[in-house]
C-alpha cells in the first residue's frame, strides 16, 4: 500500500473573470491533476463552462475534470424546518460526494483541486466540508487554500467605491440576516446569498444600494442609486437574468450617506 499523501487544493478563482485568478492560484493549477467540479441543471452547464474558461486561459496543456452532482437542497424546507439542521445535512451529503471523488478519482501522490467561487473563506462550504471528511477517517490528504478576489471586492471596484469609509466598520451578511443588520451609522453593509430581495423591505430608509450581478463575467449587470428609486428596476432585472440564465449570483452594498459624511 502506498504511502504517498493526497494533496487537496482550494483554489479561489474570482468571481467569473479570468483575469481576476492571482499568480499564485495560476501556479496551483498547474501543479493539480484533477480538478474536482460540483453542479445542478442548468446552473451546472453555466459554471462549468465558466471555470473551463479560467482554465483554458490559464493552462497550456490538457486538463482533467471529473464532474459530480450536487446534491439537491430545498430551499423552502431550509426555512420551515429549521436552517441550521438544513444545511448540516446538505452538508453532510455534499461530503459524501467529495469523499468519494477523493476516494476514487485522486491516487495517493496526486493533486486535485476544488476551483471556488471568489474567496474560499467568504461564504463557502468547501473548506467545512473538508474539515468533515478529515474528520471521518476514511481518506486521508492534506489540504491548502490559496485565496482569491470575492465578489465583494469585485462589486466595489466595478462601482469605483472604498468598501469602507473613514474609521467606519463594514457588516458582511447573508441576505436573510438582513432586518438584523439594518443600515444605520454603525456602518455600511454587504449583503450576500440574497435569495429573498431582502432590500426592498428597506423602503424609505434613504439608503443607497449599489448591486452587481454576475460580476466579472459577460453577463454582469451593475445598478446603483438611491434605493426608493432604483429597487423596481434591481428586482425587474434580476426576474429577468433569472429567467434567462436559470441562476443568479449577485451581492450588493447598502450605505447611508453615500457622499462620504459622517453624521
């Protein structure tokens, strides 16, 4: 039995541009062997092409991708039966998944890599699930994360904004998290995972939103304005995209005083 050791790369990979992927994660993908890839329906075709397509500018040679099936989560039921319980049982399927490509699709000595949206570390499971498997006992590997741009620093520079503002904090939070987090001037807020349009509810608050969807790539639709005024035009769009494309990923910038004053 060989005593060699899997080595499992988490590559960020920017939020869909190319040209976002760092000298370093270029560097990691040329030292992996397999490229391990997770999709669904329609959404699964859209991101695989777009994580050939970093792949393609990035690599001279042939590549290897062994693609598996996401396992489907319910998204009413995250809200019905309890979110928390929810995703740890995603979780738990989705670390059978990538136990077995580990397992069956990486020798020992080998290298395989899981290409992440934007950062690995900013709303992502892999690395959790990771932790999972290592857990088990089953397969064995050693792991690094190689950091990427996230699409919130993509959102602010396509918006040529500072994320923060003079001694300000930023709040990052999923999008059902929101009413915890309104805008007030403890900070700005990012919000992410949006699946509800949780910022409609802000209506006269006199915030400015500043949205980005599919940012980095062909698609990317870019809104920004006072929220009372630009809110019907973010919500008919993104109907739109949804239908077109069949998923959305989009993240936006909530601010109060978006000249800059402090009050």
């Amino acid at each position: 039995m060989s005593t060699a050791v899997r080595k499992i790369l988490v590559i960020g990979i920017g939020s869909g541009d190319p040209d976002h992927l760092t000298f370093a994660a270029a560097k990691a993908m040329r030292r992996t062997d397999v490229f391990f890839v997770l999709g669904k329906g329609r959404e699964k075709s859209a991101l695989t092409q777009l994580r050939r397509d970093v792949l393609d500018e990035h690599l001279a040679g042939p590549y290897r991708i062994v693609e598996a099936e996401d396992p489907w989560r319910d998204r009413f039921q995250d809200e019905c039966a309890g979110y928390a319980e929810a995703v740890r049982d995603w979780r738990r399927r989705r670390a059978d998944v990538c136990e077995k490509l580990i397992r069956e699709e990486l020798a020992p000595g080998q290298c395989g890599a899981f290409l992440v949206w934007g950062d690995p570390s900013l709303y992502d499971s892999t690395l959790g699930i990771l932790e999972d498997i290592r857990a088990r006992g089953e397969v064995t590997f050693e792991h690094e994360v190689i950091p990427g741009i996230s699409s919130v620093s993509a959102l602010a520079a396509r918006h040529r904004i500072n994320l923060n503002r003079v001694g300000r904090p930023i709040h990052i939070t999923p999008g059902r998290q929101l009413s915890e987090s309104l805008p007030n001037d403890d900070g700005d807020i990012v919000v992410m995972l949006d699946a509800h349009e949780s910022f409609q509810h802000l209506a006269g608050s006199g915030v400015w939103i500043y949205w980005g969807a599919y940012i980095g790539t062909p698609d990317e639709i870019l809104i920004a304005g006072p929220l009372d005024e630009v809110s019907g035009h973010i919500r008919h769009m993104r109907a739109a995209a949804r239908a077109e494309h069949g998923w959305i990923m989009d993240t936006y910038l909530l601010r109060l005083h978006p000249d800059g004053t402090d009050s």
